[in-house]
C-alpha cells in the first residue's frame, strides 16, 4: 500500500508539532505509511526554513506553504493525501474546512473545533464527504494507562467504587504568559462573555484551551478508556490568580499585563458509567489546579487513584509530562507495590506515535476518532454549564 502523504499545517522548526507530532513519522515503524509531502505556517520566512529541515529528514523536497492561504492550498494539493492541523484552537475550524471540502483525511488537535458547536459541524461535514479522521487525544495509548485498564478489567482490585485525580500544569495559565498562548487565558475567546452579557448562560459554550478543556479534556479521554463515561456530573471554577503578565521569548516581561478569564482551578465530579462487570458504576472526582509557577516543592504533578472494593490502583508522574496524562510516562502501583510496566517495540513512538500507527491500519485501527471528540465535548460543555449554572449535568 502507497504511504499516506500529509500536509501539515502548523509545522515549523520548532513547536508541539516538531516536537511531539511529526518525529515519530519519520521512525521506521512509520515510515513505510507516512510521507510529508507538504506544510504551512504562518509566514515565509518560516515556511522556507521548515520546509529545508524537513526536506532533509524525508530525503525529498517538502512544498512549503503559508498564511490562511496556505490552508486552500495544502489542500488542494493533489500530492497531499490527508491534511493535519496543529495551530491555535480559535483557528482550526478555518484551517481544517478547505481540507474537508477537497475531500482529504484528516489530523486535527483535540479540542478540534473551538467549542462543541464547531465540533460538531466539522465532524457531519467529514461525515457526509466519507472522510477518516484522526484527533490528537493520545492518552489512551499510554503504556501505563492501559495497564491501569488491564488491572481493573481482570477484576485485581474488584467492584470499582470510585476514582480520584490531581492535575496539574505549572507552566501555563499562570502570572507569566507567552504571546503565543495569551489566547488560552481567555476563557474561549470572547465568546463566553459576550453570552453572559447577554444573560443566554444556557448557551454559554466550553471553548478555547483552558485548563478545563485541556487537562480535563485530555484525562477525561483517559478515564472514559479505563471506567467508563460521565453520565452526570457537576464543576465548579475559579480564578485564584487573576493577572498574567506577559513576556518574551527570552523570558523577560513586557510590562502587558492582562485579567485572566479563564479558570485556573477546577474541580469536575460525577457518576460514571463503565460497560464492564467491575466498572458498572463509579463515583469520579477531577481537579485540575494550574498557575503553580515553580515546578518543585514537593508538589504533586499527576496523580490518579482508582479505589475497588478488594485494592487500589494509583498512577503518579515524575515531572516528565508536566502534569498532563497524554504526554510523558507514568509509573503504576497496585496495592502500594510498583507494577513494571513492560514495553513493546511501538511504545518508543510515543502516544502520538501508535495513534499515527492505529490510523494507518484502516479500518482495524483503534484511535480517537471525531465521533469520540464529539463525546467528549459533551461532557466538557457540561462542566462549563454546570461552572456557570450551579447545578448538575445530566448527559
């Protein structure tokens, strides 16, 4: 079978993409399907300088494209197969609607589109076009959440009673704001505060990427994979740091300062529902604290506990990960005692690695597709309803 050929957009020297997307393409395990034939950034001068780094790791030339322009383009490119997106949430819709229209797959960054509603109209267009679409929410790829999964499904620790996690994400959403992700501390870019000037709080949205739909978001792809989903649940939010400062990209501040809008500390709690004989319902409670500036003193990273009536399982992170469940390993205990995970010849490619490996087998492949975007999105807008209506959710 021809490698798939992917045109990236998003993809510049340096960035999640370069760092956490494309490298594992290039791995031999991936290699033979995948080809980047393509991408596009936001200027020129950018463009010229990721296209030469990345013409020189695929051995052939790497068409560079750029601005909002570049997103018709790329997508019409009759030597692109499948369009992937990686750039601001407020810009995926307009980037990846071309993709859609030429009839390409598609690669979209959780939280696809910038809200349920954009989601969901993403998601019935790729539909009525037959196009496969693969969302960039790993976490249920990880090695130790899926050994997490194996230990409750064989029954080690019994009936599942409840589940606890602390989230954390020290460097963002803090006192201290990059430029480039200014828009995160928004709570979705205007649009929540244009309703509630309105006083529409039913139709107020979860949107942007805010700590409840980033780091809640993504555990909540964790915790549907291993118990089950919400199908109640009840959120509360607050601001406990209401500045940030801005800085450049040596770190020093501009002197900008601006009100953040968006929650810095989160709870999430509800009643899950698992399909499995020890996971038929269970209690769940989510906190996502953020704005922690320095990453040490004894804090507490990622730290997920899953209570059954015969054990506990529990899940900690060392740092690697910064506190989010997609990225970085994590270490597993079972009654107190360290479980080994062991890893397979694919685990070197990350959780964004064995999605790209899942999606290429087609229809055998098991990956975050756009109907479990839209799931979650559900259960995400359900916790800004519950945050601005003060009352439980039912989905």
């Amino acid at each position: 079978m021809a490698p798939i050929r992917i045109g990236f957009i998003g993809l510049s020297t340096q960035g999640w993409a370069a760092s956490g997307l494309v490298p594992s393409l290039f791995d031999p395990l991936l290699s033979p399907s995948y080809t980047l034939t393509a991408l596009c950034t936001s200027s020129p001068v950018s463009a010229s300088a990721a296209a030469s780094k990345y013409s020189e790791l695929a051995g052939r030339p790497v068409k560079a494209y750029h601005g909002e322009n570049g997103f018709t383009e790329i997508a019409n490119d009759p030597e692109v197969d499948m369009v992937a997106v990686s750039i601001k949430i407020p810009d995926h819709f307009k980037a990846v609607w071309p993709a859609i229209e030429a009839g390409k797959d598609i690669f979209i960054e959780w939280t696809v589109g910038n809200g349920l509603e954009e989601t969901v109209k993403i998601a019935e267009a790729a539909k009525k076009k037959g196009l496969k679409v693969l969302v960039g929410a790993q976490a249920n790829h990880g090695v130790a959440i899926n050994k997490a999964k194996e230990l409750v499904e064989s029954g080690r620790i019994g009936r599942v009673l409840s589940t606890t996690a602390i989230l954390s994400a020290p460097f963002f959403w803090g006192k201290l704001a990059n430029p480039s992700f200014k828009y995160g501390y928004d709570i979705d870019n205007g649009e929540q505060r244009r309703l509630l000037s309105l006083k529409i709080r039913s139709q107020v949205p979860s949107a942007g990427a805010t700590p409840l739909t980033i780091p809640v978001g993504h555990f909540i792809v964790a915790l549907s994979h291993v118990l089950g989903e919400f199908t109640s649940l009840s959120a509360h939010g607050i601001i406990a740091v209401p500045t940030a400062k801005v800085i450049d990209a040596a770190g020093n501040e501009t002197g900008e300062i601006f009100q953040k809008t968006a929650h810095d500390q989160v709870a999430v709690s509800g009643v899950l529902r698992g399909n499995g004989a020890y996971t038929e319902m269970s209690f769940a409670n989510i906190h996502a604290r953020v704005a922690l500036g320095e990453q040490g003193r004894g804090r507490t990273l990622f730290k997920w506990i899953i209570d059954g009536e015969d054990g506990t399982i529990e899940l900690r992170e060392d740092g690697t990960g910064g506190g989010f469940v997609a990225i970085g390993e994590k270490r597993v205990f079972l009654n107190g005692e360290e479980v080994k995970l062991e890893e397979k010849a694919e685990d070197r490619l990350g959780n964004s690695g064995k999605a790209w490996l899942e999606f290429a087998k087609g229809a055998e492949g098991k990956f975050f597709g756009i109907d479990d975007a839209v799931r979650l999105h559900r259960a995400v807008d359900a916790a800004q309803k519950s945050i601005n209506e003060g009352r439980t959710v039912v989905l």
